[in-house]
C-alpha cells in the first residue's frame, strides 16, 4: 500500500469523534422522550386521582344532603302578617274616599285586598303600560315608595271629576296620559299622600314627600330586583267597570317598625293603661338594693401599712354623723346606733341633688 493511502493518527481520531457524537445524539433525543413521557404520565395519573377524590366527595356530601350555598342569591323570607300596617292603609283609603267624594260628588264602592308579598322584577314586569306612578320619599324611613293609578282609575275619575256620568269604556289601548288627566291626579295624588300621614301617626311621624313621577314600569326601580314589596291594592268600583290603585312600599322600609305592625300601635300620653303602672311599680318595689355605710376612716402611710400583722390595732376616727350610700350613692346622713344588740343607723336628712 502506498504511504499517500494510510490515514494519519490525527484525522483517525477526528473519525472516531464524529462517529461517538452521531451514536449519543439519538440516545440523548430517545432518553428525554422517555423522561418527558414519563412526567406526562405521573402529571396525568396525579389528575386522574385528584378528580376522582373530588367525585368521591361531593358524592358523600350528597348523600349527607349537603347543598352548596350561594349567599349573594338568597331569597328573602317574610314571614308573619302585619295586620296594623293593614289598619293603617284602611284609615288612610277611609280618609281619601271622602275626599273623592268631596271632588267628584259621587259616592264610590272601594275593597281593599289582602296585602302582597311580591319581588320588585316580578311586579314590575306585571304592570301594564301606561301605569301613573309617583315615587315618594317616606321620611325619616329608609327608602322609597310608590302610589299607582291603573289606567281604568284615571280615565273614569277624571270623567267624573268634569261632570261626566261615565258612559264610556276606559281607553286600554292608550300609550300616556294627557295634561288635564296628569293636573287632576296631582290634587288626587296629595290627598292621598295627607291621609297617609295622618293614618302613620300613631306609629311613626312620616314627612311624605315627592321624589318623582314615572308612567312606565320598566324604569321604575326603588329597590334591588330580588327584593321583597308590599303592596296593598284597592279596586274602585265605577258602575260599568273597576279601576285600582297601589300602595308600594319595599319590606325593607317598615321592618325596623315590624314588632309595632304585628302587635299594635302604641298608646298615646293620655291612654296610659293603670294597670301596667300598678304592674310596674310592684316589680320595681321586689328589686335588691345594696346599703352601705362607712362608720370609721384612718389615714396612713404605705410603708406603715406593708408593715401590719396580726394582732396590731388600727384606730380609726368614728363620726357621729355618717353617710348612707345605696348601690354607690350618696342618699341619706345618719347617726350611728344599735338595734337588737345590732349595729344601726338612724337617718338624718336626705341628701338632695
């Protein structure tokens, strides 16, 4: 063989060097696919696992009956009647008939029905349109109010109140009121709103005032759509046909006076029940008191005190004249005594404040 054929030792390692790196790229690419398939493996057995440990365990709590709770969608519960707050709407309704009777000259049959327990959204959406709303402020109540004439109430009052006889159907068709029928429902609307006034007097001094005046439902809102209204409707009997209007109110107004209209008004300064008081003043005479009194007082000094044990006398400066304290308070003077071989005291003089 010729000397030009034979590969030098330099490029014979140069072969051997490219041949290594070719065989270890491919193991190292297979081992990082293992490893890798190895890892999604573990990452997929560990999900399997935490979701079927979460199915096992709303499948026990179901089987404790336990429900998830969502507590910004939690219904309001009202519970017991408030027959006072019907007493009231009664008085107020009794008040106002006389005042349309006073503008109209006509003498009209009106029927109060149960009062309604009703979500905002629901009754809203309930009400046709046109409807005359007026909004009212029900100081000092926290809130806002609602007085509503249907469209029957209107056209018929109205009708009456200019000497009509009422001869024809209210318009049911009709998109809004004119000016004339919105004036007269004003003065209608404020006698209403005075009776109101006059009917919460014995519960609460009400200052009604008007906040605004809406015909369409849609964008009235004096509350969050779940939340519970009171509404107390009176229908108007008008000969041929029934006209209704609405005293709206939200549960939220009246339950800080709740106790008041479930059980009654309160009575008035001249209505004092007597046997309440002669009930009261025999409580109020069982009651304990503690009586003190300090008979002697001495003045002395910490160290003299740190240094007392037992068996030293203390003497003490005794007054003739002493103070009576009951339950911590100064009451009465007195002179010491005794009573049945007892300590006592024998009262001077009231002290007075």
């Amino acid at each position: 063989m010729a000397e030009k054929d034979v590969l030098s030792q330099e490029e014979i390692d140069a072969l051997l060097e490219s041949v290594e790196e070719s065989e270890e790229a491919p193991l190292k690419a297979e081992t990082e696919a293992v490893e890798s398939s190895e890892s999604f493996s573990e990452k997929t057995a560990a999900d399997a696992k935490e979701e079927e440990e979460a199915s096992a365990f709303a499948e026990t709590k179901k089987g404790d009956g336990v429900k998830a709770l969502k507590f910004t969608g939690q219904e309001r519960i009202v519970k017991g009647e408030l027959p006072v707050l019907d007493k009231i709407y009664d008085r107020a309704v009794r008040l106002f008939m006389s005042d349309i009777y006073t503008l109209t000259a006509k003498d009209f049959e009106v029927k109060q029905e149960s009062l309604l327990v009703i979500k905002h959204r629901d009754f809203m959406m309930s009400l046709p349109n046109p409807s005359l709303m007026s909004i009212y402020k029900f100081q000092p109540l926290r809130g806002k109010g609602i007085i509503l004439f249907d469209s029957t109430f209107i056209y018929d009052l109205v009708d009456y109140y200019f000497g009509g006889s009422s001869q024809f159907y209210a318009q049911k068709n009709r998109t809004d009121y004119t000016a004339t029928e919105l004036r007269v429902m004003d003065v209608v609307t404020t006698k209403l709103v005075d009776n109101l006034i006059k009917a919460w007097t014995p519960i609460v001094s009400l200052n009604i005032t008007k906040h605004n005046e809406e015909t369409n439902p849609q964008l009235v809102n004096i509350a969050e759509a779940e939340e519970m209204l009171l509404v107390a409707r009176f229908n108007l009997n008008f000969g041929k046909e029934e006209g209704a209007f609405y005293i709206i109110i939200p549960y939220s107004m009246v339950e800080p006076l709740k106790q008041q209209l479930e059980i009654g008004a309160s009575r008035s300064d001249d209505e004092i029940d007597p046997n309440w008081i002669k009930l009261l003043i025999e409580e109020l005479m069982d009651v304990e008191l503690t009586i003190s009194s300090v008979m002697g007082r001495t003045n002395d000094t910490l160290d003299a005190v740190m240094n007392w044990k037992a068996g030293d006398f203390i003497p003490l400066e005794v007054n003739d004249i002493v103070t009576l304290d009951i339950e911590g308070i100064p009451s009465f003077t007195a002179t010491l005594g005794s009573a049945n071989d007892k300590r006592a005291l024998q009262i001077i003089d009231i002290i007075k404040y």
